[in-house]
C-alpha cells in the first residue's frame, strides 16, 4: 500500500466518526441556544440597523478592527472555492441529495459557529503590545491548555497549507486559459505578502470590500445561467429531493445505500465550506471591537447564509448544465459551466470573481495563522511566519495536491474534534456566555 493510499485508508476511518460527532453538536448546540437561527432575526435587523444599544465601540486596542469587517475576514476564508467545488465534489461522489444534506449541516452548524464567535470574544487576550488574540487557542484552554497548545501547533501549518492548495486551484484553472501555473504563484504570493504587511486593520479593510462584490458577481451570474431555462430547475430540484432515501446512486449502479453517500459528502464537504466546528472563523471575529459576544455571534451565525446561497447555486449549477455527468470529477466543473452557458463576459466574469474568492481565502487563511503563531510567541517573529506563507503560496501553485489534501483532511480531523466537543461542554459548563 502506498503512501497515498495509507493517508486515505486512514483519513476513511475518521468519516463517520467526524459526521457524527459534528452533526450531533451542531443540533444540540442549536437547541442549546434555542433556534436563535430562526428567533434572531428581529435582533439582526436592529444590529444591521445600527438600532441596537451595545457597547460596540469601547475596546480601542491596537489590534482590535471594525465588526463588520472582522465579519468580512471571516467570510473570506469561507466564501471562497469551498463553495463552487466542494458542492460539485458532494454530488459527484454522494449524489444529487448530497446537496441536501450540505445545506442541513450549514442551517445546524451556524449555532455553533454562534458558539465559538461568542467563546471566542469572551476569552480573547490583549498582548503587551496591545493586540488581540482570541480563538480556540483561547477557549481551549479553559478546559485544559494542552489542547490549545495541540490547536495552535497544527493549525498554523494547516492554515499554509490550506492557502497553498487555493492557489493551486486557481493555476489550475488560468491554466486553461494559458497562464503558466508559476506566474499566478508568484503574483498571489506577491500580493498576499503587501496585504498581510498591513495586519488586521488592512486585511479588514481589504477584505470587506472584495467579499461583497464577488458574492454580487457570482450571484448575478449564476442566477442569468439558472434562469434560462426554469424547468431544469425543477428537474434538478427533483433529483435533490427525490434521491434523498434512494438506494441507487445518481451516475448509475448499485452502490448499496446511496442516502449515506449523500449524508457523508454532503456534511463532510459541508464542515470545510463553512469551517462551522474547525473553529478557524471565530479568530478574526475575536479583533472585533466590541464586548457584546453575542452581538458579534449573531453576525457570525447569519454570515452561514451567504454560505448556503452560494453552494445551493454551484451545485445547482453542475446539476441544471449537466457537466457533473461528463467524464471524471476535476476541479474545473464550476468553470466549465460557466464556460459554456454563461451569457457574453460571463467566462471573465467568472475568472475575476474566481481570482477574488481565492485571493480573500488567501488572505484570510494567512491572518489566521499569523493569529495561531503570535499566540505562541506573542506577536513575536511574525515576518517570518508572513514569508513562509507567501513562500509556500508560491509552491502551492505547482505542487502535487492529491496526497497534500489527505494529509491535510487526516490533520484536519485530528485537530477540529478536540474543538467541537470543548465548544459543547463550554457552552454547558458557562451558558450565560451564549445566552440572548
């Protein structure tokens, strides 16, 4: 047995396990919070609306930056490729219904994604040079500080990693269009490594002006392709709902019962678009100024939207142009549809709002780490962690990506199931940091 095929035996192994243990906290934490994803909607119009009285602008620390743009970097390691490919790679391997079940874990998983924000803000700390740092390496330690420490120590690899295979995504795809795969390392190296220059300030800034215009272009264009032919809607929304307890799986054969295919791919693909039980969204939420936790974790909890919006679309999309049933899975699928059904600049449309949604993936993966290290050496070094990130950012665009995602998923899990059964026994342990 190969190296490869040792890392996703191994990675196999975890599947249920992690389906289960996430699932299952997702939907006690919502019942722990009361369904706040349904009765907190009259408190984040007020929020939105500025009618809410918080003490949300008192914390003036050096680190500390706006809370809609400590949302806005939070969405941008979450609205990103995740969200055009994981759907297609849910409904390749599990099925039209897999979508289904993407879209379940997301509506479950924003209470705890409510959780680790409120956690996150409850337990930050201020360094000696006025910074804020907050996150699991935080909350984590109240329960024991080793699994912080495990937290940090994987994490901040995980993080280069994670930018890394964006940016071989996007090679991947400028590829076709003949671009050398090199040239885009280097410029998305070369950008990312001006931006992170700036900290978490610029990275806000930055962050909360690119992330609503893509999810405006990718929206836009998604819905032109959707809406020219309305029937295959229905078609494909009856190939969702219609296959949920199939025993057939969607391509052909008999692959015994085909519903947990469906479950697995779609939560599993689920937990890395909306990073919802890893915990890596709640670090920039922690720089927010604010004191009001859950005011912070409402934001975070309604972000899942925009999440949910943009996966049913992609997979919509594969399903309503029929390029999921062409040849073998490859990353592209989004592309290609886009490629040959999008009116006009829809093909450079897409490009850009491509570019854009690795970039701010990109960018926010890299603060996180920067986060993860300073918590670790207080700030300390950190040009040398932003080089390694941009230096790795650079390799990701002509590495071998195959045996890198298995490691990567194997590490993932490891470290993400500490992290999600210590926000559940924290939110019994202390449930007035999580009360509204």
């Amino acid at each position: 047995m190969s190296i490869l095929e040792s890392v996703i035996f191994m990675h196999s192994l975890f599947d249920l396990p992690v389906i289960c243990i996430f699932l299952g906290a997702a939907i006690v934490l919502t019942i722990k919070i009361r369904f706040l994803q349904i009765r907190g909607l009259k408190i984040l119009f007020a929020i939105l609306s500025k009618k809410l009285s918080t003490k949300s602008e008192d914390v003036q620390t050096l680190g500390s930056i706006n809370s809609f743009h400590a949302l806005f970097t939070a969405m941008a390691t979450t609205i990103g490729m995740g969200n055009m490919v994981g759907p297609t790679v849910a409904i390749y391997a599990g099925g039209p219904s897999a979508l289904f079940w993407l879209v379940i874990y997301m509506f479950f998983a924003s209470a705890t994604k409510y959780t680790e924000v409120c956690f996150a803000i409850k337990t930050r700390v201020k360094t000696e040079n006025g910074h804020l740092i907050g996150g699991p390496m935080e909350y984590l330690k109240l329960i024991h500080p080793f699994l912080a420490h495990w937290y940090v120590a994987i994490m901040m690899f995980l993080f280069i990693a994670w930018s890394a295979l964006q940016t071989n995504t996007l090679a991947a795809i400028y590829a076709q269009e003949s671009v050398p795969e090199w040239i885009v390392g280097l410029a998305l190296a070369i950008v990312v490594f001006f931006i992170l220059q700036g900290g978490a300030k610029r990275v806000g800034e930055i962050t909360s002006k690119l992330v609503p215009f893509m999810f405006f272009l990718y929206v836009t264009f998604s819905m032109l392709i959707l809406l020219k032919n309305p029937a295959l809607i229905t078609q494909a929304l009856s190939l969702i709902f219609n296959d949920i307890f199939s025993l057939y799986a969607a391509k052909g054969g008999f692959f015994g019962a085909t519903m947990l295919l469906a479950v697995r791919f779609g939560i599993y693909r689920s937990i890395y678009i909306s990073e919802a039980g890893i915990g890596t969204s709640s670090i920039p939420h922690a720089m927010a100024n604010t004191q009001n936790q859950t005011t912070q974790g409402i934001l975070a909890l309604y972000s899942m939207g925009a999440d949910i919006l943009i996966s049913i679309m992609s997979g919509l999309l594969i399903l309503v142009t029929g390029v999921w049933l062409t040849g073998d899975f490859r990353s592209t699928l989004i592309y290609e549809a886009f490629k040959l059904h999008a009116p006009g600049i829809g093909q450079l449309v897409l490009l850009v709002t491509i570019t854009l949604f690795v970039l701010t993936t990109v960018i926010g993966n890299s603060f996180n780490g920067v986060q993860a290290y300073a918590s670790l050496t207080n700030y300390r070094f950190t040009y040398a962690y932003i080089i390694a990130t941009s230096i790795m950012t650079f390799f990701g665009a002509i590495i071998q990506t195959q045996l890198a995602w298995a490691v990567a998923d194997l590490l993932l899990a490891l470290v993400a199931i500490p992290n999600i059964l210590g926000i559940v026994y924290l939110a019994f342990k202390m449930p007035e940091v999580i009360e509204v």
